[in-house]
C-alpha cells in the first residue's frame, strides 16, 4: 500500500532538529545574498558554511528531496528517498535508495543534499548512457555473454532507451520502451528481454557506482505485468506424428536421390529424435568425444553457463548406430552448419504443409519417448542432460506404452553406412 510522498523534513518535531532546519533555510539566504552582491553582515558569518559556493546557485538550481513510503509484500515498511536536482527547469540530476526506516531515509537525504551542493558535488559520480554501461557489463562478464542473450543486449545498446543517461532512465522510459518492442515481438519475447537488461540495473551501481535505478526497473516490471505488456512463455508440448515423421523422412529422401552431396536429413532426423540432442549440440559432437555409448556434449545449454558447459551424456543404441554410420572424414561427427540445417528443415515443413514444427519439437518427442519406454526421470536425464529432475516434468505426457519407433522403417536407412567419398555442400 503506497503513501503520498512527504518533503524528508516536513513531519520533523523536535526542537533541535528545526533549529538545524532553520540554519539549512538560512545558509541558503545567505548564498542567495552574497551571490547578488547583497551587503551581509559580518556578524552572521557562523551561519554561513564556507562549503557554499556562488556558482551552485547562480545557475538556478533547485534540489528537491523526498520520501515515499509503502509496505512490501511481507508485510514490512519501505521508505525510498529520492534526490531531483533541476537546473533550468531541467533534471539535472536524480538519484534513489530505499530504506526501512524513515529516519534512515531523511538522514541519507540531508547528507547527499549536503555532498552534492559541494563544489564539484554533481560532477564527481559518472552518468553513462546505459549502451555504455551494457557494453562494460560484456566486457567484464567472466560468463561470456553469447547465442540469444548477447543478441538482445545489443538490440537494447542500440535502441532509443540506450542512448539515455542512466540517472534519466525512469520506469516511465521502460515502460516505453516495452511498448515500442511489443509492437514486433509477443510478451514472451518482451519478458525475455527485461529478464536480460535486469542483470545491467542489478550490477551498475553496486559494482561502479552508475546512476541506475533498480528501483525504476522493478516498479517498470510490475506495469508491464499489469499491462500484459510481459508475460511467461507457454510450455511448448507440440511434437511430431509419425505420419509427418514419415513425410519428411521421405521427402528428404527423394532429395538425397536426386542430389548425393545434399545434407543427409533422415539421419540428422533421426539422430536428434533418438538422442534428444539441441540442433546446435548436434553440429558440435566430435569424434575424439566419443565414449563407447557415450558422447561429451560440448556448451550444453544452460542458464546460468553454457560456454564451458561441457556434459557427458548417455547414447541410446539407435543414435550410436547412426554416429557409426557417418564418415569419419572431419573432426565434427555431423560437419554442418545449424543455419543449412535449420533452412532445410523449415523449407521441408512449408512445402509439405505442415504446420507449426519446429527441428526443436524433435528433442521433446525423443525425452517423450524415453518415459514411454519405461524409462525414469534420472535415467532419462542421463540421455538428455538436464540437471534439474524438476525440468523434466514438462516432458512425462504419455501417450502411450511401449516405443512406437521400434518397427519404424526410416531407422535402418539412416543407420546406412554413408558414403565417405560423398562430400556434402
């Protein structure tokens, strides 16, 4: 529950502490006297602190403190106290902090009105705008900043919102911003992209002492949820039927007759039906990786570390036969590009008519089809590499018992020994 805010000095009762407020007004009247070349007594100069500097004020200056109060979900009290310092008309300067204690609140107010009212005072914090500080944040990240994530954060850099200085970034800017970006992308997408920038808001301060607010960030998130402007992603559970399996694996194969050195889809079908392997994993297994019924799975995906994230994982008998059916003639088991695999696959899809499949729906059919052979969650997550049991729960729709690929005719052809002597393009 929210409470109107209040000047951090209006509510002050105590003698002393209006006395202080009184030598604060009259400090300022003092400036105000001696930067118009107002004759000021002499005697009075023990209420004029020698900190005070005419430029401060000649410029027309006007520092506002407040205090804004609300209760937290837990229950508890929460005071933020911000600084506005306008020049002009103009913000020249805005800063936050919240507390849990009002007096906390006013006693950091008084002390930064103080610092910043010092000669210098404004110019001694860095005001970056946030591309900037995105940029630094790559730049001294340990996790290297890659794939979807590296994408969005340069989209953000490169934005409107990325030119603003970070002390003028308020959640009315980001609510904007999610606005502007809801106009091409679905919520998911949007949510996806504030999950990112919240890493920026949450390190910028702490860590350099920017002018970022995560407070403007937070009060931005919860008005897009509100909006409907952000949202979770809906579990995906679409997967493949074998009578569209069945086209592809044939239209695929008709390619392969008339063209030998195309990629050879059926088995990269079929590999990542039975392995459960991402499209991009599948490009990067190496023949020096190969255990026995095992393959290192290199920069397996994951949300906190995917670069050096390298897994063992277990291999059904039907994707090592396909393995032992490629030509060891690279380094790489399937020497392909993702970019010539995805392009096949969706170009299949289009001229078949079939509709809303993804190469990705391949691996939800293979963990599908792990659970409907009989296999438990630590037994398919050995073939799938999830560390999170939790994950896996999303995948135990079973359809049916038994394995419906067990007479499946496309599963010898693409264990056929391909030709080495066939170069793809």
């Amino acid at each position: 529950m929210s409470v109107s805010p209040f000047h951090h000095r209006s509510d002050t009762k105590a003698p002393g502490q209006r006395f202080f407020r009184f030598l604060h007004l009259f400090s300022h009247l003092a400036a105000f006297a001696q930067s118009h070349v107002v004759p000021f007594p002499s005697h009075f100069a023990l209420f004029y602190p020698p900190w005070y500097n005419n430029s401060y004020f000649s410029e027309s200056c006007r520092t506002m403190g407040t205090i804004i109060g609300r209760t937290r979900k837990d229950g508890s009290k929460a005071y933020t106290a911000q600084i506005v310092i306008k020049r002009g008309g103009v913000i020249v300067h805005r800063e936050a902090e919240t507390f849990d204690r009002k007096q906390a609140a006013n006693a950091w107010i008084v002390k930064r009105e103080d610092e910043l009212k010092r000669p210098g005072g404004l110019e001694r914090k860095e005001n970056p705008p946030l591309s900037a500080v995105i940029d630094r944040y790559v730049a001294e990240s340990k996790n290297v900043v890659l794939g979807t994530k590296a994408q969005v954060l340069r989209t953000i850099r490169n934005s409107g919102l990325g030119e603003l200085k970070c002390s003028d970034i308020a959640s009315q800017a980001l609510v904007s911003f999610a606005k502007q970006l809801t106009q091409t992308v679905e919520p998911q997408t949007c949510a996806n992209y504030f999950s990112h920038l919240s890493n920026i808001f949450t390190v910028a301060k702490p860590a350099w002492g920017y002018p970022l607010s995560r407070q403007e960030f937070d009060d931005a998130v919860t008005v897009l949820k509100k909006l409907g402007l952000i949202r979770k992603g809906v579990e995906r559970n679409r997967r493949p039927t074998l009578e569209e399996l069945d086209r592809l694996m044939e239209h695929f194969g008709r390619i392969r007759e008339h063209r030998p050195s195309s990629i050879p889809m059926q088995k990269i079908i079929a590999f990542a039906l039975f392995s459960t392997r991402r499209q991009e994993e599948i490009t990067l297994l190496r023949w020096e990786d190969l255990d026995n019924d095992r393959i290192l799975v290199r920069d397996m995906k994951h949300p906190g570390d995917k670069k050096g994230n390298n897994v063992y994982c277990e291999l059904p008998p039907e994707a090592l036969a396909i393995i032992q059916s490629m030509p060891r003639t690279e380094a790489e088991i399937f020497p392909y590009s993702t970019d010539a695999i995805s392009a096949a696959f969706t170009r299949a899809c289009q001229f078949l008519g079939i509709e809303d499949l993804r190469f990705h729906d391949l691996r939800h059919e293979g963990i599908s089809r792990l659970f409907e052979t009989g296999r438990t969650i630590p037994q398919a997550a050995a073939v799938s590499g999830h560390r999170s049991w939790t994950s896996l729960k999303r995948y135990t729709h079973i359809r049916q018992s038994g394995d419906k690929y067990k007479d499946w005719k496309w599963l010898s052809i693409a264990m056929t020994k391909e030709n080495a002597e066939i170069q793809p393009v």
